[in-house]
C-alpha cells in the first residue's frame, strides 16, 4: 500500500525546528523516526478511529508525544497530520464540524 503524506503534515513535521532549539543532531533523527513509524502500518486498520469522529475515517497511532493522524484509502495510507499529543488536536482536524 501506498503512503501519502499532505501537504499539511509535511508542514507539520518542522516540529523538528523546535527540537533544534535544544538538539539539531536529535532533530534529524527524530524527524527520521516520525517518518518510519509513518510507514509502520502493514496492517493500517489495527490502529483505532479517532473517538467521537469515527465517522470521518481518521485513525491515530501515537509516536512518543506525537500523534499521527492518518486515514486509509483504498490503494494508500494517506498522513493527514503529525501534532504534538499534548495540543488541542481537533480544530485542525474537524474545523467543519
């Protein structure tokens, strides 16, 4: 299956900028580990919905404090974002709701 990253989580992977504040060695690996923990779903429907939106088909998997937002398409696994887990997550998730 293929993976897709938007547009929008390929600007939310410049969290890394932040890392660099304290470690610009660790921001590259750390931007490295997103990215294979992103590629990780074999199985993309083990991880579960989002709660309260089930309906939209967003699921999540957790990397450390990130999230990764993700929905599964019927040839791709397509990255919607990957946010700081301690954000409110569902504005730029939901903002039509």
């Amino acid at each position: 299956m293929k993976l897709v990253f938007t547009d929008e989580a390929r600007a939310d992977r410049r969290i890394g900028d932040h890392i660099a504040k304290d470690s610009a060695r660790r921001t590259l690996s750390f931007v490295a580990e997103i990215e294979a923990r992103c590629r990780v779903p074999a199985t993309p429907l083990a991880y579960p919905l989002v709660p309260r939106y089930e309906v939209s088909g967003i699921r999540r998997l957790v990397h450390g404090n990130y999230l990764v937002f993700y929905r599964v398409e019927e040839d791709a696994v397509t990255i919607i974002h990957v946010l700081d887990g301690a954000m409110n997550c569902e504005p730029l998730l939901f903002a039509e709701d």
